[in-house]
C-alpha cells in the first residue's frame, strides 16, 4: 500500500509539474502585456532655433519580420518621417487643395523626405502589439521652406503669390550722393541684390517692383493703367490708399478706381512687400553713417498691414586709404547684416504662414482586436458604406487574424478630431451588432485600438 501510494504521489506531481511548464509556455494574453502606440512616450531633444524649421512629434511602428528588430526600427523611422512630413504639408496648405491630391503629395514627396528633413531624435522605443510590431515615438525637424517650395515649385499645387514678395527701395528725402561718387540707383540696386539674393536662395520668389509692374501688363485691361505706375503709386497701393489722401499724379482717368482696385491686383502678385527707405547718409569727418527704415506688409490679407518695422544705423570710419565709395559698400553690408538678425527672420515666418483652413484628410489605422474573420469582414463593408467626405475607407491587412487574440488593421483617412473618429468608428461597430472597449485616445496617436468587448467573445 505504501509503495502504490508512492507512485501515485510521483504521478500527480508530474502532472502538476507538466501543466505548470504548458501554462509558461502560453501566458494568458492580458491588457498589461498587449502595448500599443499609446505606450510609448518620450520627449523631444530638438528645437525650433530658426524660423526656416518646425519641430513635430509622431508616433509610428513598422512590422518585426524575422525577428529584425533593427531593420523594423529603421523602417518604422521611415514611416513616422512620412508622417511628420505629411504634418508640416498640411499646415501650409488649404483643406480643398489636400484633400483633393493628397495622394500624389506624399508619393513625390516620400521620395525626396531627406531633402526637407534637418534633424531627427527617436525618444523612446519599445515592441508592441504582442511584440509583432516595433514602436517609437520621435522628432523631426522639418525644413518649412523646402516644403513650401516643393509644393509650389515642383508640384505646383500652391500658387507661386504665397512664395513671392517684391522689395522696393525708397528714399524720401531724395538723398544727393554725388559728392561721394555715387547714384540713388547704385545704393537701391546693391541693397535688392542683398536681399534678393538671400531670400531666393532661402527658397522665396524676390523680385523688384520694376518686375511686379511689369507682371501685371500680361492682362491686356491693366496694362493701360499700371504701364508706368511709379514707385510711389505703388506704395500708396500697397497701403490701401485713396487717391485723394495719397496726394500723387493722375494715373488714371478714374483715380478713385485706381487705388481702391491696386490692392487686390497686388495680392495675385505676391504676398509680402518690403519697403527699404533709405532716410539719410551722411559723413562726418572721417566717419560714414548709413539709416534705414525698413517695413514689411502682408498685403494678401486685410490691407495690407505692417507685421515687421525695424530702423538700423550703421556706421564705418574710414582708414588711411579708405575711399568714400568702399565706405559706403561696406556700410551697405552691414546694414543687411543687421537686417538679417531680426527683419528677414520675421519674414521668412511670415511667408511661411498660409490660410489654411478646413479639415483635412489624416490617415489612421484602426486595429480591430478579437474579432472574428466574419466580423472582420462585416466591420470593412460597414466602414465602405459609412465613406463621405470626411470619411475615407482605405484598405485593410489581415496577417494577423489568426493570432491569439486576432488582429486586423484596417487604413482610413479621416478629417476631424481623433475623438470624434473614435466615437464613430464605435457607432459603426454597435450598429453592426458587436461591442467593444473604448480605444485610447492621445495627441499625435493615429492608431485606435478597438478591442471585442468580452461579453461578446
């Protein structure tokens, strides 16, 4: 009896011992070890330290295939470039224009993403989705102006007024600079060719008000009335002027017309006017002074009020061999010098900032959890029905359908807030007879998690 009971002893632990090792070899799947996006969370070492670049947070995750974690981090860095690209597209245009071509942006631009990428930080990382999926949440800072550029320029998809502004140079006091060898023209044409030259190679459209006038004589109705508009005209214009408080020559018959229309013609032309008066140079004994006042107004909205004002002096004493006309250049770059430090930042910011109102088109992706391949399916066919305009089914993937629990991702675009998306997306699930666990909602997550309620399993 006592041998028998030995045995028996020795046979239920061996059985207590075996379902031990089957239970360590599948973990019960539990919310505390399903991560998602929302997991990972991290802060940002970059910084906006110029007014050409723009810092965004994203999250993004890519597929571990073979078990790579480093080629499904760097794939994952690839798909949360796209999106922080996407975001910075989206600030610089309107809702009709993005919505519409969506698509075609960020084809072409997923294929230059170095080009207007300065820097990037991933700030945390880890495995989600049952470690089927590695994570990050990461910085970019964006080039602003490469991608204005690319969606004016390359695709011309934003009209080339939202890149251009016209630099006039004035002197009120009709300066005589004969005594030290020089023209008014010399002094305006070195100061546009400063600020031109800057401006375009920060990928803006400068041109001189020379050009802007010339620009609009293509339409044969202006050309009799801005043929030989004159410096001053167009700065009355340019300030929304009447013809009686501006106290200028004749232009046109109907002067009233001409100012009260000028306004609205320039917007098609550009954006920014930027007017340098030249106030006074003088020379002191040895010494050169150089004043400058300088203005910018955004004419492409209201009329045209000044958003940028700044007076720079610049002074040079001369040296032994030092004649007036290397005086003056020198004064001529230091002015620009100074105007570089404040004024053009304040206008790079300025013309980087479009009326961009509307929703636009973000894509998500919804993981549906625990559901079955039927469900699956019923849930996609209610998604097609529900599409409108804010609203755009996309595709799905179903590689995972079979894990433990199930799980299906399904592509949308959706215009409005993460919320709402969230709140009608349960709707949907509701009405096609399922329920399921409220998603977790956070700012820059585009992954909602809806998991089958388990009452429904």
């Amino acid at each position: 009896m006592k041998f028998a009971f030995k045995i028996l002893m020795i046979l239920s632990l061996s059985v207590l011992i075996s379902c031990s090792s089957a239970n360590k070899k599948k973990p019960q799947i539990t919310e505390e070890n399903f991560l998602t996006l929302a997991d990972v969370t991290g802060k940002t070492r970059l910084k906006e330290d110029s007014p050409d670049v723009r810092v965004i947070n994203v999250k993004a995750k890519a597929f571990i295939k073979r078990s790579n974690i480093r080629a499904a981090r760097q794939k994952a860095v690839e798909n949360a470039s796209k999106i922080a690209v996407a975001v910075m597209v989206r600030e610089l245009m309107s809702a009709e224009q993005y919505n519409r071509r969506y698509e075609e942006i960020e084809r072409y631009l997923s294929k230059n993403l170095d080009k207007y990428i300065v820097d990037q930080h991933v700030n945390n990382q880890k495995k989600i989705y049952l470690d089927r999926f590695y994570g990050i949440s990461a910085s970019f800072k964006i080039n602003r102006q490469q991608v204005l550029v690319a969606l004016q320029k390359d695709l011309k998809i934003i009209d080339a007024s939202g890149s251009s502004l016209v630099t006039v140079i004035t002197s009120k006091k009709e300066l005589d600079l004969s005594s030290i060898g020089f023209k008014f023209s010399d002094l305006e044409n070195a100061l546009m060719n400063q600020i031109q030259t800057d401006l375009n190679q920060r990928g803006l459209k400068a041109i001189d008000f020379r050009n802007a006038v010339a620009s609009m004589q293509n339409d044969p109705k202006l050309k009799k009335a801005f043929g030989k508009i004159s410096k001053r005209q167009f700065m009355a214009m340019v300030s929304g002027s009447s013809a009686e408080n501006a106290k200028l020559d004749e232009q046109v018959e109907n002067a009233e017309e001409f100012y009260a229309t000028g306004l609205s013609i320039l917007k098609q032309i550009a954006k920014v006017v930027v007017e340098v008066n030249i106030m006074s140079v003088s020379k002191t004994g040895s010494s050169m002074v150089l004043n400058l006042n300088v203005t910018a107004k955004n004419i492409s909205i209201g009329s045209g009020g000044a958003f940028a004002n700044s007076i720079i002096q610049t002074a040079r004493r001369a040296g032994p061999n030092t004649d007036d006309s290397a005086m003056l250049t020198m004064l001529i770059k230091d002015a620009y010098g100074d105007m570089s430090k404040e004024f053009i930042p304040q206008i790079i910011k300025e013309m980087s900032t479009i009326d961009v109102g509307g929703k636009k088109l973000v894509s998500y992706e919804l993981l549906l959890k625990g559901f079955s391949s039927k469900e699956n399916r019923s849930l996609r066919r209610a998604f097609e029905k529900s599409q409108n305009d804010s609203f755009r089914y996309i595709d799905y993937d179903n590689t995972f359908i079979k894990a433990n629990p199930s799980m299906t991702r399904v592509f949308v675009r959706y215009a409005g807030k993460t919320s709402k998306l969230a709140d009608e997306i349960m709707g949907i699930i509701e009405d096609r007879g399922f329920s399921s666990e409220e998603p977790i909602v956070s700012p820059g997550l585009t992954d909602l998690v809806f998991e089958k309620s388990p009452d429904e399993e």
